[in-house]
C-alpha cells in the first residue's frame, strides 16, 4: 500500500507509515510542494485508524537541505523593493503562516512520529525534525540551524520549538553560528536520541521503535501525546505568531538580498547590517 505526492513518498506497513522526502529539489529540499503537501499528509495519516506510528526519513544521500531558495525565492521578492509597504508584507506574514502551519501538522498530530536522519539536515530539516517526538541520527548526520546565514531569522519552527528540546546554551550557540554539527554532538546536546552506523540502521531502529509504539494502545498513546503537548502548546503558538510578525518587519534589508545572491552566484556573503 503506498502513495505519491510530489514531496513525499507514503508508505504503510504493519500499522507503521513511512513518510519519506524526495524533493523535488536537490538533497530533497523544501519547494512549493512540500509546504503545501505536509498538511494533508499528516491529516491522513493521522486519521487513519490503521497507522499507529509514523516514520519520517530522506532520500538519496540526505535528509534535507531545507529551504529550496531557487523554487521559493518568489516569496521574498515583493520585500527586496526596497520600499515594501503594507500590501507585500502582509502576504509575507501570511506566507510564513502558511508555511509554519506545514511544520505544525507533523507537530499536532495526535500519531506518534520518529526521524531518521542521515546526511544532512539543514534549515527547515532542522524546523521539521524538532517538530517529531523522537529523532534518530546516522553516524553521517549533519545538522545546521542555518537560516542566519542567509539573514533571515528562522520562522517555520526551529526556534519555538528547540527550546523545549535543548539546553538553552546550546540552542544560542546553533541558532547565532549557523554552523554545522556531526551526529555525536548532536547526541551530546540532546538533539537526537541515539546515533546509528549508517543510514539503513538509522531506519531500521526508527521503524523498530515505530511497531514498539503501534503494539501499544492507541487511545492510551494519543492521550500521552496530548497531555505532554498540552505543556508546550501555549509556548510554540506564542513564538511562532511573534516570529512571523517580526520578520513580515524587519526581514527585508540589504543583508537578506545579499545573502540569497551570495547563494546564487556560489560565494560567500558580505554583510554590512543594512
């Protein structure tokens, strides 16, 4: 039993759904699709009776390189004008909506869900990753809350919910550096529970914890999901709503257009805080 979209493959298995990223873009980054697709996945996926755990894994050589800025660069257009007024900013504020709304339909769905990561996890990988209730790493395992790089303070996830999983310290140190980390310090500081050989292992645990959970009751599991979620709703909603609307006002700048050019043209950025 399997289903296609244009991001994802769905595959359901002794009550366990794979969810797994193919892109379109390279190293299975985040187009139009993806953050129109996530949504009605998860709805799915969540409603049917017959899923009791869900899997979400990469294709290919990575997890995801996030945000796909080729196919999604048309959403930042109208505020690099220079003169964005109400109009362009108030599409922009509801696009972010919209696109944390993506990330949030794996967050609040009441089926209990495992990442197996492998390669790299940038970006919005890092936003849907911190989405799950469980993230297992390969040995191969990058990870980059990246976003400051490119001058745009994160806004689908990453920063509401990161805080509920890592030390405060730790998730400073990501989110002001951009760098890159391996899968040992991700295990160090808490971001991944275990960390597995290669990729197939990877899975395989995540797939072996999934059928853990699915012989365990159903009600009894959503109810345990619910009551830890009730803890954090209030938090996430807060910061995502606050997040959107700071960068629907101050995310233009002359940064934010060097760094998506920096990107394009392959160099590194030179930004002077305009």
């Amino acid at each position: 039993m399997g289903e296609t979209y244009e991001s994802v493959t769905v595959d359901i298995k002794d009550r366990v759904a794979r969810v797994t990223l193919i892109g379109p873009g390279k190293g299975n980054a985040m187009g139009p699709a993806f953050w129109s697709e996530m949504p009605e996945v998860f709805a799915k996926q969540d409603a049917d009776r017959e899923v009791r755990a869900i899997v979400i894994a990469g294709s290919g050589k990575n997890f995801s390189y996030g945000l796909d800025v080729p196919a999604m660069g048309g959403s930042f257009t109208p505020l690099l004008s220079g003169d964005a007024l109400a109009g362009p900013r108030a599409e922009f504020h509801a696009e972010i909506k919209r696109m944390q709304n993506a990330i949030s339909a794996v967050a609040d769905c009441r089926t209990p869900t495992i990442a197996a990561v492998h390669g790299w996890c940038i970006g919005g990988g890092v936003d849907l990753i911190s989405a799950v209730d469980i993230r297992y790493a390969s040995a191969d395992a990058k990870f980059s809350v990246r976003e400051v790089k490119l001058a745009i303070v994160a806004d689908v996830g990453s920063l509401a919910r990161l805080p509920l999983i890592l030390n405060d310290g730790h998730l400073r140190e990501l989110a002001l550096t951009g760098r890159d980390i391996d899968a040992a310090r991700a295990e160090k500081i808490g971001l991944v529970n275990d960390v597995y050989p290669d990729a197939e292992a990877t899975l395989a645990a995540a797939h072996a914890t999934a059928t853990e959970i699915a012989e365990n009751p159903p009600l009894t599991v959503h109810g345990i999901k619910d009551v830890l979620d009730q803890q954090r709703i209030s938090a996430v909603s807060e910061s995502l709503r606050y997040v959107a609307a700071w960068n629907a006002a101050f995310l233009p700048s002359k940064d934010l257009t060097e760094g998506i050019s920096a990107i394009f043209a392959k160099r590194p950025p030179q930004f002077t805080g305009e």
